[in-house]
C-alpha cells in the first residue's frame, strides 16, 4: 500500500490522462461547480467513490475558486469486517469521512421484494440528500462512472422498455437548493479498477448480496452482454452513450417531456407535405 503523498502523485501524473482531465473535463462541460459550493462527497467504500473522493482533494488543492469538500459514509447495515475495511481504507488515503448509520439494507431486504436494489438505491438518495444537508451542504457528489451510464442506457431499454440515460446532475426534487453531481461521467471503470491496484487499496463491494454476487444481477447481464459485442465492435460502449447525446426526435414514436406524453401520430397530423422526406 503506497503512502498518501505518492497516492497523490499518482493520481497527477500516472494517471493524469485517465482519471484528472476526465474528471476536470465532466465538471467543466457540464457546469458542475460554482463558487463557495459544498460538496457532500458520497463514499460508500468501493473504488468509484473512494477515487472520487481523491480526484476532488486534488481539485481542491488548484481550484481556480473556493469549495468545501466533505466525506460523507452512510453506514446502510455493514458488517463489522466490510466497515473496518472502509474506515482503513479511507484513512490510508487520507480522506476524512464522516460516518451515520442507517438501517437502508434492512428495509430493503424485507420490503424490496424481488427487487431490493431499486428500493435500497431510493433511500439511500434519500438519506445522502438529508445527510448532506444536515452538514450545510448544496451538493451531492455520486461515483457513477462512464461504464455506470452506459449500462443503465441499456438497461432502461432492454427492461424497462424506455429510453433513458443517466443525467450527469439533477436538482433534486424532495430537497429544495440541493442538487447531484456525477463528476465521473467520463472516466471509465477499466483505469478506476487499475489506479485502485497500483496504489494497493482493495475496496470493498457494496456491502449487500447482490454486490456480492450472490444474487442475479440484471447490470452483471447488461455488463457480460455489451463485453460480447465489443469482441466485434471496439465502439460499442462510445456508440451507446453518443446515442443520448444524438436522439432524433422526429422519428420516433413517442416522448415525454416534464411529464407530458407526446405521440408519433399526433405530431404527424400537424406536419406539411414539405416537412417530410
């Protein structure tokens, strides 16, 4: 396990390419930062949050104006084993985490059916939110990474018959002035997992059954299913997140909007000879 200052270097140098600019480059693009924002930095143990959670130490350091970081652990119902590993972990990066329990895991396991990850993964939003704001913050920042957006694109089409990508910031709904970040957006899961290895840190999973594969994950099928295809298309990941950024509205059949339903047929009729092909 390296020490915290070569960590850091690392992450500026080695993996400059791959993880800084990437990361930089998401903020940017898609103004995720303002001035004097606080930042709930969301850590649930696993690779994506704890590299987050360095990436913005970094930035902190030549930030071009002031932020407030702060490490937030929601504790949903860890065993001791995988709790004691985060907090090692976390202090061998030298990231200052806050911790608060939760009985998430529970609730989800007795009332989430057959489904226990769409509810878990509601009230753990839920929780951060609150979390966060109790510690004065006005964001919230998720390690979703590029690999995360891709995969739940294909989800949403193949298993819930709709097309839907996952946004890189939300304001959210339940919590007026509060608002989600993704500033992993474009780094991909390949160069987190290799950072992780160099610098000797072995993370934890999610801390549940699914994470610990021992019950069906959908996202592990997705995830198999597009690994098969890019055998024989290199683009294929590139190809279905280019796919939100390219939706043509005029040929599909219909789309919602703010909760309005629009219809194929509806538009058609409104349509002159020479607005088609």
């Amino acid at each position: 396990m390296m020490e915290i200052k070569s960590i850091e270097r690392a992450l500026i140098t080695r993996y400059r390419n791959k993880l800084y600019r990437p990361f930089i480059k998401a903020l940017k693009h898609y103004e995720m930062l303002q001035e004097n924002d606080c930042i709930g930095v969301c850590i649930s143990g696993g690779k994506d949050s704890l590299t987050l959670a360095k990436l913005f130490q970094e930035l902190a350091k030549y930030s071009d104006f002031p932020i407030t970081l702060k490490y937030l652990v929601m504790d949903p119902g860890f065993n001791e084993e995988n709790l004691d590993r985060l907090k090692r972990n976390a202090e061998s990066m030298g990231i200052p985490i806050i911790i608060k329990k939760s009985d998430v895991f529970q609730v989800a396991y007795n009332h989430g059916g057959s489904n226990p990850c769409y509810l878990c993964a509601r009230m753990r939003r839920g929780f951060l939110y609150q979390f966060a704001k109790e510690e004065a913050c006005n964001k919230i920042a998720l390690g979703h990474h590029f690999n995360d957006v891709v995969e739940t694109t294909m989800l949403n089409i193949l298993y819930a018959g709709c097309y839907k990508t996952m946004l890189p910031k939300l304001k959210s709904k339940n919590f007026p002035g509060m608002e989600l970040i993704r500033p992993l957006y474009f780094v991909w899961e390949k160069d987190i997992i290799n950072f992780m290895k160099y610098i000797g840190i072995e993370a934890m999973s999610c801390g549940c059954k699914i994470g610990d594969g021992k019950m069906d994950s959908k996202r592990k099928e997705i995830k198999e299913m597009i690994a098969q295809m890019k055998l024989t298309n290199k683009e294929v990941e590139k190809n279905i997140f280019r796919s939100s950024e390219n939706v043509h509205v005029d040929t599909v059949l219909g789309w919602k909007r703010q909760g309005k339903r629009y219809q194929f047929l509806e538009e058609y009729k409104h349509l002159r000879d020479d607005d088609s092909e």
